[in-house]
C-alpha cells in the first residue's frame, strides 16, 4: 500500500489504464467547505507528474476550481474531475464543493465513485455534516480513508486528531480507525512550532522524509522505534481483527511475529470491503518542492487498497418498461449502460456531460438512446430518445483531451448531447436501459424572480431549462397561483449561483422579488347578495338578473353550486351560465384577489328577458352577485399549512422544537431515530418557513434536514391577515 515503491508510469502503464476496468480507481474527496480537499487534488496531481506546479496544467490551466464563479466566491461549487495515473492505474480524482448547499454535487460523486477520501483539518476537526456523509457511505458499505490536512496549523495535533476521527467515524469500533502513519517533526521555528517534514510508516518502520522536496527512504533512528511501538501495536491489531485468516490472529497472540507483506494485504483487503479505515496525513508541496507530504502514500493507498469498479457493481437496472435487468458488473463487452453524473454548458463547445460508464464500451460518434426517468416533480419532463454522442475526452481544468473510447468503470465527457440531462442514462439504442436514480435534496428555498427587461424576457425560458437540466437539485416552477417563476433552490449560495450563471453564462438579468404563498378567501359567515346586469344601447340588449346566497363551508369542500330556482324564474339553459361566472369570479378572488374556496353558494331566484337574456348577461350577473355578497361579510384569509418533517440530533430538539412553536406551528410529536437524532413532525404555515432551510441549518450546526407537504389551507389569525394586506397594498 502506502509502504511500497512507486514510480510515475511511462506509456505502457497508460495504455493498461485505459483498456481494463481492473486498473481504473474512482475516488470522491468528501469533506467541509476549506478543509483542503482542492488543494489536495492538485498535490496528488503534482506527485503523479500531471501538473508542472501546484494546481496547473502544462498550458498554465487551473486543474480544479477552474470555472468563474469558483474564482470569484473563493470555493467550489461544482463537481470536478480530476485524472491522474500512478502504478499504472488510473485515478479518477473526484473534487466535490464541502459548503452544504452544493450538496447535489456531492451527491453526483458519491454515485460516480467507487470510494471515498474523507478530508479533515487537523485545525477544525470534524463537523456535523460530514459525520451525516460518513453514515450515508456505511449504509452503502462504500470504502472510506481519512485524510488530516493543514498540519502546519500553529495548535495541529495528529496524534488527538486520529482519536477524534475514530470517535466520529468507528462507531461501535474505533480500532477500525487507525493510523497507517506517524508524523515526523522537523526543528522548531521562531514561534515554537516544529513543522512536519516527513511520515514514519508503522506496519514497515521506513522512514519517509519528504524535507527537500522529494521522497527519500530511510531507516529510522532506533530511538524512534519504541516511540512508535505502542501505535503500530494497535494497527497491526485492527488488522488482524478484520482478516479473513482466522488463524492469524490466534498466532499473533501464541507470539510469532506476523509478515509485513501479509499484514499489507489484509489492510487491503479490509479497506476494499469497507471493514478497515485508514487515517493518513497530507500536505501540499512547499515552492520548488515536487511532491507534497504524504502524497506518495496516498496515492499507494488509493492504487492499492480501495476497489476496482468491478468490485463496487452497479446500481439497478431496468428495461425502459421496468422489467429488471441483470449485467455482468462491469463488463467492456457487456450491452451499455452509463449515467450522466453532471452537465454543464461550454460557450464554444456547447453542453458536455460527465458520464460513468457501469458497463459497456462508448465510442466516439456512436448513436446512444438517451433515457430520463424519475425527475417530473424537478421540472425534468421524462423522455425516450436516441442521439449520436459527439466527441469522447478525458477533463483536466478547462481542457478536454480527446479519446477514442471508454470502457466500462471508466469516466469521461460526451459533447453535444442535446437533450441529456443530470441523471439521465444512456444506452445502446437497440437495447434501451434505465438506472434507478440516486438519491437528489429536495430544493426547499424558494427563489421568485422576473425578466429584468423585454430581451431579458425572451431569453429567459431557454436559459432557466438549461439551468434545471444541469442542475436537478434545482427545481422550476411556474406557480398559477401566484404567477411567479419561482426557482427552487438548496440555500441561499445555490441561489447566488444559479443567478449569476443565468447571468454570465446564458445572458439572462433577472430581478429578485418577494416570493408569494398560494393564499386563498371564503367567507366568513352566511350572506346574501344579488347581481343585476341590465343594458339598452339601441339594438339586442343584455339582461340577466340573479339572485344567490352564500354560506361557508368546512375546509377542503371547494366551490359547491346548488340551483334552487322555482318557477322558472331563470330559465333552466342559464343556470349553467350563473355557475359558470360564479366560479369564474371565485378564481379571481372577492375581496384580496386570492382564489375563492369552501362556500357553498345557492342559486334562488332571479329574471330574464325572453329577448335580451344571454349566456353571457348571466355569467356576468353571477360574478356580479358573488361580488355583491362578499361586500355584506367578513372574508377571511385562509394560508396553506404543510405538514413539517425535521430530522435532528438529540441536542438541538428542544431549539428546534422551541422554533417551530415561534412560526406559528404545531408540534404533532417526535420519534427517535438511529444514530443518536429525533424526528420532529409539525404543522406549520408555509408563509412562516420560507426560509426555513437556511435558519435551521444555522439553528442545527447543518446537521438536520427537514421535508415538507403541503396538507391544506386554513384561517389566517386576524393581525396576520391585516398585515398580508397592508404588505399588498404597499407593494
């Protein structure tokens, strides 16, 4: 693993790379916004000779964190691939943005890997919401390894940073997170810090001194070896204990010394079936230096230890009519099977889609069927098409190095794909497939906006559909009620983005406004009214008159229309006409311009005119007679109540709980849940948790989530409903 020797692979080891799924790892770096996870992945790209300098490509390109807005805002916000080839094998290295509201990106990596790097600053330690991606990758048995960054931090402590990783992340086994290797100080500075200068592998006891730049092994002071012994004691102990010989441990214990080779791949072994967590230390190269501190054993680990992508298998599959199919995992000559992960728009290229391929091979100008399934609630419209894929290459920065082909287990991005979207899955198109979708956010920050001008309004539609099929955390509605276009978003840096790619990428100026709830009227008691439509202009006039009541009635009922007209006192082809305005004129509102519900209104009497009645004269004399009755009573405001889900550790119930009582909500109950957290189910009006998303990920630390349901409108309390109206009449 990361004990053994490495050297850059030449032409041979690329072309093994590019032909067996066996020699292609797929890693995802996990971990909170500026724990160093870029930084990470232009180290390793460096130590494997891929980048000339920290973070560049030979024409001078960024490798990661390339895109405008990730200049801008000083972080990631997109999934990025980053490939590298060490040992002949190579590495799809998987940048994922750590900030909670880029978490579908997150998502995307986590589907498109095989295994999991979970970053950590030895300065910040481990939060929430990485601990919640730890359980997600567990409940899939994902492999996963620790990395501690930001050792040069002046209060860095390895040796407590290991201890609070295996708090957080062994659960009822914290042997299972051990070190691999021991930090080596060098002098003291001028503020008594002593830096890191080189790592000390426990299993072989070589000494790793990356001081000058390079690599270079050592023995090690003998004086060093009894420091480290109670440490490799422990490790070599956990990797007994996860060994599938179960009588290497019985000889451990009877005294004899166990093989380092055979140690080393039990470790493996025990990484790549997920039993087994290894912590190690990295840091980026010094100016001048070509390999960053621990990158080697890093990459040895990632080559060595974490499974190939036959190993990993593939998600579900199914024909397009459901009927399950089984596949070879992995197989070049198996029929296709690959999903898009993310797409993006290129203003030269067009749209390109990353995509990982599970099965098959994919060739340049080969005609694919494009499947999309599943995303109809995120604006997705599910679609059946076949297209003819345009050029195949491998992403490095902002180049895009062209290939022939791609194999199974293998990633790679596809240009001019016109109508694949995130999520989608592309197939033979003679053997159409589906992949069951991973797991998306549901989008719970709402984002109102309006064309900014006439050219900005003509645009706007085309580059809203690009916007949501690139990204499907992002939901779009088109709310009839309200008549807003409304972006549904994951939190407020979501929003910024999405605004500033429909900005800089797609020309669209948009204007933010106030996002509206649905509102409704009823009444508020029994009354009557009378509409009266009479007019003479010379030729064929118009008569109608009608009389109604009205009553309320429970919520839920809608509109109801009773005709108790005797006598014939409206003739009995117009009564429909009476129906017909009244409804219309409850659509519209009576009182505040919101929807009229759960009244039932009677039809009792009215006149016509054998000549100058009409259908039309009636419509209008029922709207007209529903106007006059809500004049006479109280009409009260009725808001849309959803039934509130917040799943929260034990220590923030009594917050949360508090925080739903002070939005005018109903807490119903709580449940316990696994892993030490609560759910708390509540009613709440939705016009108090428009922002929902974004306190309570301050109020939890970002370590809960909440789903929401809309259950049914009912009465707006009095102050309430008088303030809704003032804040309408002032806008």
């Amino acid at each position: 693993m990361g004990d053994k020797a490495h050297t850059h692979p030449g032409a041979a080891g690329r072309a093994r790379a590019a032909d067996r799924p066996t020699s292609v790892r797929n890693v995802v770096l996990v971990g909170p916004s500026g724990s160093g996870k870029t930084t990470l992945v232009e180290a390793l790209a460096l130590t494997a000779g891929a980048v000339n300098r920290a973070g560049r490509v030979e024409d001078g390109g960024t490798v990661s964190d390339y895109d405008a807005i990730e200049h801008r805002q000083q972080r990631s916000v997109q999934l990025s691939l980053v490939p590298v080839e060490w040992d002949g094998i190579k590495i799809n290295l998987l940048d994922t943005p750590g900030y909670a509201d880029f978490v579908g990106e997150l998502r995307a990596g986590l589907r498109a890997a095989d295994a999991a790097l979970f970053v950590v600053s030895a300065s910040d330690g481990v939060d929430g919401s990485t601990r919640m991606v730890w359980d997600e990758c567990a409940a899939v048995g994902m492999p996963r390894a620790i990395v501690v960054t930001h050792l040069e931090a002046a209060r860095a402590d390895f040796t407590e940073m290991t201890r609070v990783c295996a708090e957080a992340f062994g659960g009822d086994d914290p042997d299972a997170v051990l070190p691999l290797y021991l930090p080596l100080h060098g002098p003291e500075g001028p503020d008594g810090h002593a830096p890191v200068t080189g790592l000390i592998g426990l299993l072989t006891q070589k000494l790793f001194d990356y001081s000058s730049g390079e690599r270079e092994e050592h023995e090690p002071d003998p004086d060093r070896l009894p420091l480290i012994e109670e440490a490799r004691a422990r490790l070599i102990e956990g990797i007994i204990a996860e060994s599938e010989d179960e009588t290497l441990m019985d000889r451990y214990l009877g005294g004899e010394p166990c093989d380092v080779e055979t140690l080393i791949e039990d470790l493996e072994k025990a990484v790549a079936r997920g039993a087994f967590f290894p912590v190690l230390a990295a840091a980026p190269a010094a100016e001048g230096a070509r390999r960053g501190l621990g990158t080697v054993e890093l990459l040895g680990l990632i080559t060595g230890g974490f499974p190939t992508p036959p190993e990993h298998g593939t998600p579900r599959v199914t024909s397009i009519d459901g009927t399950p199919r089984e596949l070879d995992p992995c197989d070049p000559d198996a029929p296709l099977v690959a999903e898009v992960v993310k797409t993006s728009s290129d203003p030269y290229v067009g749209r390109i889609s990353l995509v990982r391929l599970f099965s098959g091979t994919l060739r340049a100008d080969q005609t694919v069927h494009v499947s999309g399934h599943g995303l109809a609630d995120r604006g997705h419209e599910d679609h059946d098409v076949d297209e003819r894929i345009g050029a195949l290459s491998t992403p490095f920065g902002k180049q895009q190095r062209p290939v022939s082909h791609v194999i199974a287990g293998d990633l790679a991005c596809v240009a001019k794909l016109g109508r694949a979207e995130t999520g989608d899955t592309l197939s033979a198109k003679d053997d159409p497939l589906l992949m069951e979708p991973w797991e998306m956010p549901d989008p719970l920050l709402p984002l109102a906006i309006r064309a900014h001008s006439k050219p900005d309004e003509d645009k706007l539609s085309q580059g809203l559909a690009r916007l949501v099929a690139e990204d499907p955390t992002m939901r779009l509605e088109h709310n009839q009620d309200t008549h807003q276009v409304v972006l549904w978003c994951l939190g407020e840096a979501h929003a910024d983005v999405a605004l500033e790619r429909l900005r800089s990428r797609y020309g669209v100026q948009v204007d933010v406004v106030a996002h509206r709830v649905p509102l409704r009227e009823t009444f508020g008691a029994r009354a009557s009214g009378r509409g009266r439509h009479v007019k003479q202009s010379g030729g064929h006039g118009q008569f109608a008159i009608c009389e109604i009541d009205v009553e309320p009635l429970p919520g839920g009922s809608g509109i109801e229309f009773v005709d108790r007209v005797v006598g014939g006192a409206v003739p009995r082809q117009f009564i429909p006409s009476v129906e017909k305005g009244v409804r219309a004129q409850a659509a519209k509102g009576v009182a505040a311009g919101h929807p009229l519900i759960d009244v039932r209104v009677t039809l009792r009497d009215g006149k016509a005119h054998s000549v100058d009645s009409s259908d039309a004269a009636f419509q209008t004399a029922g709207a007209l007679a529903l106007r006059e009755a809500a004049a006479d009573t109280r009409i009260n405001l009725l808001e849309p109540v959803a039934a509130v889900s917040v799943l929260v550790g034990d220590d923030y119930v009594g917050p949360v709980m508090s925080d739903l009582s002070g939005r005018r909500g109903r807490v119903l109950g709580t449940e316990q849940s696994a892993g030490g957290r609560t759910l708390v189910r509540a009613e709440v009006p939705e016009i108090e948790i428009g922002r929902y998303s974004v306190d309570l990920r301050a109020l939890s630390h970002g370590t809960a989530r909440f789903s929401r349901r809309y259950v049914r409108h009912e009465p707006m309390p009095a102050q309430v409903a008088e303030r809704v109206r003032e804040e309408a009449v002032g806008s």
